[in-house]
C-alpha cells in the first residue's frame, strides 16, 4: 500500500476537526461541517448538509475511473463522504451553516 493509499484508507470524514492530508498536488482538510478538496488553488468543498450530499454524488460520478492519481484521490475522498452522507441521510440538515476559519494575525515576530 503507498503513502497516498495509507492516508486516504484511514480517512473518515466530517469526524477529525482540523485534520489535513497533503498529497501531491492536492490538499484535503477535515472538519465536522465540511471536507475541503484543494487541487491546483481551486477548493471543493463537501458540506455536512443535502448540499454537500449533492454535490458528494456528482464528485463520484465524475471522478469514476480517474486516470491520475489526483482525481482518484478526490474520488475516494468523495465517495467516503457520500457513504457518511447517505448513512446518516435522515438526520443532515438541507444547509448546514459553517464554522468560521481561524485567521491568525500577520507575522507574531514582527
């Protein structure tokens, strides 16, 4: 199993507040509210919600047999947030509202 399989086997998402795998070319960071997929800047987010679950499923169909390992990454990512999703369907509300990022101060040692 590779570095990259390891990572993405072990994720569970919308269950590790502030936990972040980097990869090459992709950065996947993991909260209780959404998951955020960064790939060359652009960030895709999958809420916590019937949005994100929307938006999880089409991730899954789009990714589906991804040649690099890039996009086989985002689609396992999303089809781990899809199977969450749908298990606890019932209970997601249709809009979840989002925490607010901590942004840090500019440079502490100036």
């Amino acid at each position: 199993m590779t570095h990259v399989e390891s990572a993405l086997a072990n994720f569970s998402p919308f269950v590790d507040d502030g936990v972040c795998i980097t990869l090459p070319d992709l950065t996947i960071e993991n909260a209780s509210d959404k998951v955020s997929i960064t790939h060359h800047g652009e960030v895709l987010d999958i809420t916590r919600d019937k949005d994100g679950l929307k938006h999880a499923r089409t991730l899954v169909d789009e990714m589906a047999g991804a040649a690099d390992e890039a996009s086989a990454a985002i689609h396992t990512i999303a089809a781990a947030c899809l199977i969450s999703l749908q298990n606890d369907a019932e209970h997601i509300p249709d809009k979840i509202k989002i925490k607010p990022t901590i942004e840090l101060p500019g440079d502490p040692f100036s």
